[in-house]
C-alpha cells in the first residue's frame, strides 16, 4: 500500500534549527511530526530528536497530578504566570490516555490556561492521542525533549490522578506535585496510596473563602499520612502546603520548594542518578511495547491464537505451556 505522505514537511534540518533557535512554529510542527503515526514521519522524527538531543534535559521538570476538578489547569495557569514573570519560559503538555478510547477527555475539551497561553514566554500543548499509554507516554517525552532544546527551562506534565498515567508522568519528570482537596477523603478523591508515595510535594488546593480553616486541617493530617512512608531515594521528605490557584495564594511556596528539592538533589547526586534511570527505563520500556506489538502482529501467532485459547480452556494444556507454544511459534516466523 503506498504510504500518503505530507506535502507541507520540510527537511529534518529545517525543523531542527528552527527548534535550536526557539521559533514556537516549528516547535509545534516538530510535535505534530512526532505525534503523527505515519511511517515517513517517524523516520522524520527520529532524526528531528536525535539531532536535537545534546541541548535537551536541562529544565526542571515538574509533573503536575490530582483529580478531575481538583483545580490543575488554574494552578498550572497561577503558577505558568508566576514563573513567567520570573524570567523563566516555560512549557505545559498533558498525557491524557482517555481521550483516545473516550472520545473526550478528562483533562477536558475546553480552552485551558488561556492566559498563559497568550504569553511569549509559554508554550501550552495538549495531550497526545494513543492508543496505549506507552505511545502516549513516548510521545510527551519526546516533545519535553523538543521543548527543551527550544530553551524552555520548566516544562509542567499535568495529568489526571485516575489510573496509570501519573506512573508514566512521574517517570519523566524530576519533581512530582500532587493536588489535594480538603474535606474529602483519599478515598474519595480517587487518589491510590501509590501517588501519595511518588509525591514531592502536596498541595491542598482551594485554600480560601470558608475553606481556610478546612484546608489546613487536611495540611496537617497529610503530613502525618506522609510521615509513614519511608524516606525516598532522593533523600527528600515531602512536603505539604496550602494554596489558592484561583487567587494566587501559596504559588510561590511550591516554587520554593521545588528550588529547596533542586538544591538538595543536585548536591547529593540523586538528580542526575534518576535522570539517568529514568532514560534507561524509557528504552526498556520500549522494547517490551515494541515486542509485544511484533508479537501479536504476527501472522503465525495470530493464526494459533484461538486453537490454543481454546485448548487452555479445556484443560488440553496449561497456560504456562501454551504461552511457549506461542513464544516457539513466534520465534519461529521470525
Ligand atoms: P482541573 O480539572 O483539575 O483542571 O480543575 P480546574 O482548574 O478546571 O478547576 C475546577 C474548578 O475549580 C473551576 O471552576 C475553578 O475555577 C475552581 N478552582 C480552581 N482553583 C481554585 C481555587 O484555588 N479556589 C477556588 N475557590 N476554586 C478553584
């Protein structure tokens, strides 16, 4: 099958000093490339983040989770604006599994951060679509590295705190930020234990009006929930605070902080030691994406598939040996 390819691409090299030089437009057409799922632009792509690679990583990046309402898109708007007027340029992307097997998605349809957006100094994308987390996942870490290349110094992750997608933010990202509600239990936030662990820093978001009183309690008894975890690698002990997006209260506190954790892990060695975990996870991860991805495409695997699902339902054979016979027949056909 002939493969359609863009008439409006240019050459890797064009896309590659744009970004180098900061031009926004070509930063967003090098994200549309890398998001793009035809095979001329993943060749295009590939070479786009290879060569943009060595002026990539140096930003602090901060992954921004907490649930639906919570107030994560007028915090990122409080805090974007803040860091702006700190001399800083800053990017947002978002990874959004939902919005593929949805339709719509949680992190919402409507124009976000529209003042942020509006700014020089920002670069606001949404998330990319995918059919698995993994792709989705790849995706955002590829535009960060874009970003990065194009001088932004603070990129924001911000994803929902409903399933897996906040592992995936927390695996790219150096600070991970947790939103909380007062007056409602974790339980009813939908918020696992596991993020309560991942997290740096958790802000009780809403303090204000008659929540002031309501959202230091919560303070306090998140930060005896945070006690009973052990220390984490980084040596940090997270911290909580209280803040009000809507009326940019506690905006620079988070800021702070985010600067203390820097500090502190850029002496101890922890930040360059997760970085460099980090890259070699994203490539294994990888590689269990793409030999699954071979494997259930294979014609020999696909065309056992059923016989075998039906003797295991038969007890004829054990599911441990049935997955070999596919393994075999996989390696088989290669
Ligand atoms: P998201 O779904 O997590 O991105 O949440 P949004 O930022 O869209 O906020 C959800 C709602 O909460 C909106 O109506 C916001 O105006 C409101 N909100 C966000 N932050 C605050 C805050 O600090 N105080 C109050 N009172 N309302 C807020």
């Amino acid at each position: 099958m002939k493969q359609y390819k863009p008439k409006n691409r240019l050459t890797a090299q064009a896309y590659i000093d744009g970004v180098l030089a900061g031009n926004r437009v070509l930063l967003a057409r090098a994200i549309t490339i890398i998001e793009s799922n035809l095979e001329s632009d993943k060749i295009l792509a590939k070479e786009i983040v290879q060569a943009i690679l060595p002026a990539s990583g140096k930003s602090i990046r901060i992954g921004i989770t907490g649930v639906p309402g919570v107030g994560k898109s007028t915090f990122i708007e409080s805090f974007g604006k803040y860091l702006v007027a700190k001399g800083k340029k800053v990017a947002t992307l978002s990874i959004d599994p939902s919005s593929q097997r949805s339709k719509g998605s949680i992190l919402g349809d409507k124009t976000r951060m529209e003042e942020l957006a509006n700014l020089e100094e920002a670069f606001i994308r949404p998330s990319a679509s995918g059919d698995t987390l993994g792709g989705v996942a790849n995706k955002t870490g590829e535009t960060m590295l874009l970003c990065e290349a194009g001088g932004y110094d603070i990129i924001l992750i911000e994803t929902v705190g409903v399933g897996q997608s906040e592992t995936a933010v927390h695996a790219m990202t150096d600070f991970f930020l947790l939103l909380m509600l007062s007056g409602a239990g974790d339980e009813l936030q939908g918020i696992k234990k596991g993020i309560m662990e991942m997290a740096d820093m958790v802000v009780i978001n809403k303090a204000d009006g008659d929540n002031v009183v309501m959202s230091e309690m919560a303070k306090l008894q998140y930060q005896n929930a945070l006690h009973i975890f052990p220390l984490a690698d980084s040596g940090w002990s997270p911290v909580v605070s209280t803040a009000s997006a809507i009326k940019n209260i506690g905006i620079d506190r988070v800021w702070e902080e985010v600067l203390n954790y820097k500090k502190l892990v850029d002496e101890n060695g922890y930040f360059e030691k997760n970085r460099n975990e980090q890259q070699i996870e994203w490539m294994y991860s990888n590689v269990n994406e793409e030999l699954k991805r071979l494997f259930y495409n294979s014609e020999l695997v696909k065309s056992k598939l059923k016989d075998i699902e039906t003797a295991v339902v038969s007890t004829k054979i054990s599911p441990v040996k049935a997955a070999q016979q596919l393994i075999d027949a996989f390696k088989g056909a290669l």
